[in-house]
C-alpha cells in the first residue's frame, strides 16, 4: 500500500497537531486564519495545557505546531514549551517575533527539540506591512537577528503565499539563507479573516504556474507541507509534501478553548469533532464521528473524470468550503480552470463563515497585547466573543 493510501485510512496519533494555544495577538493581519486578536476568557488554563500534553506523550505524539493568535503573548508559554520537551513531545511554534529577545533566542536555540518559525509575508516592509501592520516587517527581522546570534541554525521563516508576494520568491530564499533559516511557503486560505481578504490576496493563474515552476526547481530545500498539492495537477513532477488533504486523517488542531477541529483551515461547527475538556484528545481523535468519516472512503465527485484527479486529489477541502463549493467539487484555485467556472456559478455570498470571530473591535494593528491571562467575570456572557478578554491587564489596568 502507497503511504498515501495508508494516511487515508488515518492513523493512530496525528502527524501533526496544530495547537493554538492564545486567539490574543498585538497584530491584526488581514488574512489571519483564525481572525484572532481577543483573548478568549475560555482558554484553557496551565494545568490543563500540561494535561493536553500529557496525554500526547501517551500517544507517542512527536511533536505539536504552536501558533495562535501570537502564542508567546501567554506569560505561561515558555514554561509550557519546557514542560512539553520534558515529556517528549517536540515544539514548533509560529511567531510573529514579538518576543523574540536575545535571551529568549539564546534560551531557544539551546534546545534541540524547540524549532522556531518567524512569520513574514513580504520580503519587503512595503508588502508585508500592507498585510501584518505597520512594523511588523521591523520585529521579524529583528527577531530573526537575534535568533541568528543566538546559532539557532534551521529556524523557519515563513511566507504565505500571495499574488503580492509571489513575485519574491527568490527575494525570500535570500532572507532565509541570510540568516541561516530554512524557507517554508503555506498557501493562502479563504480561512478566517482571509476569507473576506481571499478574493483580492489569492495568486492568480499565471502566479500559480510560477510558484509551481519555481517549486520544482528549489523544492528540495524548501518546505510546503500539505499546502500546494493541487498544483501538482500542472506536469509530471510532483512537488515535494503530502500530496493529501490530511483533515482528520493524519493532521488535525486543538484550539485556546480546547476544541477539536479537523483542520487548522476549517474553524467551523461542521469540522468540530468534540472538545479535550468533555472526553480527552485522544477519544476525540480516535472515536470521533466526523473524523471516522473523513477516514472512510471520498467520493470525487465532479473531479472524478478528470485525467489529473489522482495528482491533486482534488484539492483543499477548507478552500472549498469557504468559498460556497462543494466538498467533492474542484478546488477554487483549480488549475484547469475548473474551480474559475465552480466560483462563477457558486452563491458567494452564502458561503460559510468562521464559527467564531476574535478579531479586534478598534485600530489596534501593532498596539500592545495585555501580556496577563484572562480571569473571567462570575457570569460567563451569552457569547465569549463578546467580551474582550483584552480589556483588562493583569492589574487591572484597563487598555483601549
């Protein structure tokens, strides 16, 4: 059996875990998968992160994908970070470098089992900035100098891909190598904040074509992870990664409330598989209904006649999904053009939005994050997102 074949039918322990630990971020990037900003007062605690972790290291888990929000904004992070390598389980976590000091580079880079992974999407402050906020250009710079200094050696720096930034990417490759840090590209969902930013942000066509032509020529020294399988529709070279929509099947994330989802894409009510708090991670992987069905055989659908199908499996399932197209139709970046002709005939308007939405309500871009956790009221408020868990600092003092 192809590898591929066996993931399909899931495994007993995710490949990968994306764990946002915090939706509080000092940034508000227009195309954040998880329109983060406002801490949740639901988050989960100390003891009851250590206790996710616990129960990883019993499922031989290799190692947990951090982000957010900016998870190192949690005054525990660190602290967790240790706790995890000392029970076996490896971190790699995303940061837009914040908190990237020199003592924290020199703290990280004496770890072997802590890989870091700076986010920038322009190798310019004039494209990154319209994107992630003024100044963030400055910080992710500054906190890759620091992990430089530090001998951090491999550290990521990680771009989402755009029709803005496409045109970079040897820009990037020189960034990386700059600094002694391996490049990773993730492709652009309709997720979250991008969903409303997809339209105007999403390559185009003949960007798609460059980035795959550019991906067969440095792809060995570049990772991609599940991102740009779709692409492998274009010729017979396969690019390197998972050519495989993984939801449920060998990836999955646990969100700041302790959630379940299928896929760090696909924040939704439909992609919800049950909650660490009710029944422990390892029961909702292993029993959940939705993921069973993700394991079982999918149907093609409109993709099944056509000559690239096995190529690119037809494609990602939140973009999809996010965009009003079925889940057996063809990926909206299609690259027969399959998805343009899906999208003109699709209600845009009703399709599906993030189940929760914890963006900030003012002009915070860059503005300070309360660094506190959260010590929610006596009585809970009809919906957590209502409440700004950022309104108060830890003492008392109150941000606007």
């Amino acid at each position: 059996m192809r590898l591929v074949e066996h993931f399909k039918n899931g495994l007993t322990s995710p490949i990968c875990l994306t764990w946002e630990l915090t939706y509080a971020c000092n940034l508000a990037c227009v195309h954040c998968l998880s329109s983060s900003g406002r801490r949740d007062p639901r988050e989960l605690d100390t003891a009851e992160c250590r206790a996710v972790i616990d129960e990883l290291q019993r499922m031989q888990v290799f190692y947990v994908n951090i982000g957010g929000g900016e998870p190192t904004v949690r005054p525990d992070f660190f602290d967790l970070v240790d706790y995890a390598v000392d029970h076996q389980v490896g971190v790699k976590f995303s940061t837009n470098g914040i908190r990237i000091t020199r003592e924290r580079a020199r703290r990280l880079a004496s770890n072997d089992y802590v890989d870091v992974q700076i986010s920038l999407d322009g190798a310019t402050a004039e494209v990154n900035d319209a994107v992630r906020g003024p100044g963030s250009y400055d910080t992710a710079l500054r906190a890759m100098e620091h992990l430089a200094e530090a001998g951090a050696a491999g550290f990521k720096l990680s771009m989402v891909t755009t029709r803005h930034n496409i045109g970079q990417l040897d820009e990037f490759a020189e960034l990386a190598a700059r600094f002694g840090a391996q490049l990773r590209l993730t492709r652009l969902r309709p997720s979250g904040r991008g969903a409303d930013s997809w339209d105007e942000l999403h390559p185009l066509p003949e960007q798609q074509l460059r980035l795959y032509e550019w991906l067969v020529a440095h792809g060995e020294n570049v990772l991609t992870g599940d991102s740009f399988f779709h692409l492998n529709a274009l010729g017979k070279t396969p690019l390197p990664g998972l050519n495989l929509c993984g939801a449920g099947r060998v990836v999955c994330l646990i969100d700041p409330v302790g959630d379940v989802y299928a896929c760090p894409f696909a924040i939704h009510e439909q992609f919800l598989a049950g909650n660490v708090r009710d029944a422990g991670f390892s029961t909702v992987w292993r029993e959940s209904e939705l993921f069973a069905s993700l394991r079982a055989p999918q149907s093609a659908g409109a993709c099944s006649s056509c000559s690239a199908y096995d190529a690119c499996q037809g494609g990602c399932m939140a973009a999809k999904f996010f965009t009003g197209l079925p889940l057996d139709g063809p990926d909206p970046e299609c690259v027969k053009g399959h998805g343009v002709t899906a999208l003109a005939a699709a209600d845009r308007a009703s399709a599906p939005r993030p189940s929760c939405d914890h963006s900030h309500t003012g002009p915070v871009r860059a503005q300070p994050v309360a660094l506190g956790m959260p010590t929610p009221p006596a009585g809970r408020p009809d919906r957590p997102c209502d409440e700004s868990p950022l309104a108060t600092s830890p003492r008392g003092v109150r941000h606007r």
